[in-house]
C-alpha cells in the first residue's frame, strides 16, 4: 500500500468544531473509499446525537453497484472529543471494540460542506449538506487533500439520484 502513516505528517484537522451544526444528512461527493463503500451509489451518513451515549450515531446508507441496487445500511458510532464543542480529532467506531482516527480536515463556515481524512491516506470522505457540492468548493478541497499528500486520483465522485429541487443562493 505504499507509505505508513507513521512516514507522513500528521494530517492538519480544524481546531474546534460546533458538534450539533454537524448533525444531519450528509452527502458523500467524493471518496477514496473503504472496502465497503467500493460500487456505493447513493451514498449518505445521518448524523444524530445521542445523548445518553455522549456520542453521534451515523447511519450510513447507499445502494450497492447502482443507483437502483440494494439498499444498504452501515451504522456507526463517532466519538466527539467534547459537546457542544470538539476538535477535528474524533474517533468512529464501526464495530465495537474497534475506534478508528475520525480526523475533520475541513468544515465550511456553514457547516454545509466538509473533508474528512485517514491518517495513511488511504480514505478520504468529501462530503456536503446537499447532493450537489459547489465545484469550486470540491476543488478547493481536493487541492487540500493533494496538499496534505493524498493521491487524489484515487477520489472517485458516487453518483446520486437525487438532485437538489432548487438552485442554492448561498
């Protein structure tokens, strides 16, 4: 695979992030994907806060190698490092007992968009509140992504069936 993290700097995260602008639907727009998500159309992560656990559940959905595939489901756990407020450097669990590096490399100032990163390079999720990110906003955040020593040719764009029913005036 390549370089180990522990060869590469450690990614740069934001510094503090506003937990429940994080809650919600997000779209993944591009990915350097897991080997579950490879053949993912459609995909989405539902963020919602659980209180009792002091944790985010994510369920993540897509339908499998089309757009029109089987309906999918993957939940999560994402472990903030606070509440309200956390930093980039969360930790996500798939499966209990395994908690994996979580790192936000990005979040727009409405939490509209977001980059999240792998300490090896090897995943990256770019990710937006709606089914169609800004170009200009999804190259800036390759460019990052290439800054901070990804291989962005290996980002792959899911195609979504789902279109935005009007024109964002933000």
């Amino acid at each position: 695979m390549g370089g180990t993290s522990s060869k590469l700097p450690p990614l740069r995260t934001v510094k503090e992030l506003d937990v429940p602008k994080l809650l919600g639907q997000w779209y993944v727009i591009g990915v350097i994907p897991t080997y579950f998500e490879k053949g993912a159309h459609n995909p989405v992560e539902k963020y919602t806060w659980d209180e009792k656990g002091k944790k985010i559940d994510v369920e993540f959905t897509f339908n499998a190698n089309s757009l029109t595939g089987k309906k999918k489901s993957i939940p999560q756990k994402l472990y903030p490092t606070g509440y309200p407020k956390s930093t980039g450097e969360m930790t996500v669990s798939p499966m209990w007992p395994i908690k994996l590096p979580y790192l936000m490399m990005e979040v727009s100032e409405d939490y509209r968009n977001c980059m999240v990163g792998y300490p090896s390079r090897a995943y990256l999720w770019i990710m937006s509140k709606s089914p169609n990110m800004d170009k200009k906003v999804y190259d800036e955040y390759v460019k990052i992504a290439a800054d901070q020593e990804y291989d962005v040719k290996k980002i792959v764009k899911p195609l979504h069936n789902e279109l935005e029913s009007k024109t964002s005036s933000q």
